[in-house]
C-alpha cells in the first residue's frame, strides 16, 4: 500500500484519530489510521499499541504480535504494551508466554487488576484452583465490575467439573459423595455473587447447568432389577410359608418366615432405591470410579 500523504492532511495527529477510532469500536479504521501514524513516525510506540490492538480486535495475530513487539522495542517500561502482549499470547493459546507478560505489566503497574485477571486467565484451562483466588481479589477490590464476576463465576463452575469423575471420552459425572457436597459447597460460593445483568447471561446459564447436573445426581430414584424374578419368587415362598407356618400354629417359624420377608424387602430397597450418583457408581468402571475427588474437604 502507498503511504503517500496527501498535500492538506500532513498536520493530522494520526495517532490521535487511531485512537478515537479504536474507542469507537471500528478496529478497520483504527489500524488504517495507526498505520499511517507509524508510517510517518516510526518511533511512535502508541501509534504501534493502537495498530496492535486493532488487529487483534480483527483477529490478527500474527501482524498483533509484530506490531506490539515494536511499540515494546521503542518503550519496553509501558504496562499496557505488556498487557496487549499478554493478550496476544493467549489468543494464540501460548498461556505460558501469556502469564510472564501479564505478571510483567503487573510488576510496572500493581494497582490495575486488569493484569492480575490476565494471570487468572492463563491459568484457566489446566490450573483453575490458581486463578480463583485472583479473580476473587479483584471482585473482593471491585465488586461492580462484572467482567470480574464473570471470570470468578465461571473460574469457580469450572473447578466444580474439574472435580468429577472422568469417562475415557473426557465427559465427566458425579460418582461419590466427596464430589457431591464439593459440588454444593461451591455453589454456595457462586451465589453469593450478583450475577444479574444481561452482559452475565452466558456465565449465568453455564451455572444453572451445573445446578442442575449436581440436582439430578442427589435425586433419589428406584432403579430396576434384572432379578425381579428372583426377588418376587423368594417373597412368594417367605409369605406362603409365613401363612403356613401361621396356620399350623408354628410361631417359631412364622417369625422366621416374617423376617425373611423384611430382609427381602429391605435388600431390595438398599440396592434399588438409591441417589443417582451412587447408581452411577455401581455402574461404571473401577477405573472410572477412581478419577475426580475421592474425599471430602476436613
């Protein structure tokens, strides 16, 4: 492209229209604009952060992370560069690369929660347990903030499934009591926050469904029997021999009969009558039963 200025526009402050582009949400205008700045002045760091941002918010990473590096190169003491690097990085997944340059930007400017939550999100994917204390500070620090909610919210959600037990198709299930009032536990957690508001919909929506797996794993529920046969057949014989033994005047063995009849009974109930979880459990794999928690927190 030709970067040609025309003869009445050489006094613009590019920088500044790349800027007010960028505000307005219009990411196309704000790199043209930011382009043009560094064009002209190629030592501009904040025309290179602007141009940086406005890829990123068209989905460029790869011209993202030329142009931040430039604006870095010119000032390497900026906590915002650092943090659209950060943001770079984890668009491309790189949590790693993505962690030292939020705790970068953190390091030159501790007071913006913005890099903290940078952090957490690195950590989202394979250590969420390390991100919700970040995300609760900065709730704790400003609590109308609701991207902060949100990210707690969902951080918290989360470490709820983290905890279930594991199929080898990676879906997960409730299989033990442990996981069950961990479940709870945490929930409890999520709603203690205000999680109105239309922007928390999605988040809102991820937490009912949760809710509704962690219900339907306490539900208590009769369960069928491939023996019923059996069960029905052993009764049978109990109560006949019941009425016999009553008839014949043989307490002794009535009472017998009776008992039976009650352990039969009772059995019956222990083994078919049941939580979902706990029939879950009886019908998974020991491997499967052995993933996800397995004790209760003391």
């Amino acid at each position: 492209m030709d970067h040609k200025p025309l003869p009445d526009d050489t006094q613009r402050d590019w920088t500044s229209i790349a800027h007010e582009y960028l505000d307005s949400g219009d990411g196309f205008q704000a790199h043209m604009a930011a382009s043009e700045a560094t064009h002209r002045h190629p030592g501009d760091a904040e025309a290179w952060h602007i141009r940086a941002q406005a890829s990123l918010e068209l989905d460029n990473g790869s011209d993202a992370l030329f142009e931040i590096t430039e604006a870095l190169r010119l000032n390497a003491d900026d906590p915002r560069f650092h943090g659209v690097l950060g943001d770079v990085h984890c668009g491309a997944r790189d949590w790693v690369r993505a962690r030292e340059a939020y705790e970068r930007a953190r390091a030159l400017d501790p007071g913006n929660p913005l890099y903290a939550i940078g952090v957490a999100n690195t950590y989202v994917d394979k250590d969420v347990e390390l991100a919700i204390p970040l995300y609760e500070n900065a709730v704790r620090d400003y609590p109308d903030v609701a991207y902060f909610k949100e990210g707690l919210a969902a951080a918290l959600a989360d470490s709820i499934t983290d905890q279930w037990s594991e199929f080898a198709d990676g879906s997960r299930s409730i299989t033990n009591e442990a996981q069950l009032a961990f479940s709870r536990e945490t929930l409890a957690r999520i709603s203690t926050l205000d999680l109105r508001g239309e922007e928390l919909a999605e988040v809102r929506e991820h937490v009912g469904e949760i809710q509704r797996l962690v219900d339907r794993a306490a539900q208590v529920k009769w369960y069928g029997s491939d023996h019923v046969v059996a069960y029905l057949a052993a009764t049978g014989v109990s109560v006949l021999t019941f009425l016999i033994a009553l008839g014949s005047g043989n307490g002794g063995l009535a009472l017998v009969a009776l008992v039976a009849v009650a352990a039969i009974v009772t059995g019956y109930v222990i083994r078919h009558r049941m939580p979902d979880w706990k029939w879950t459990q009886r019908t998974v794999s020991q491997s499967v039963r052995r993933t996800g928690r397995q004790v209760s927190r003391g």
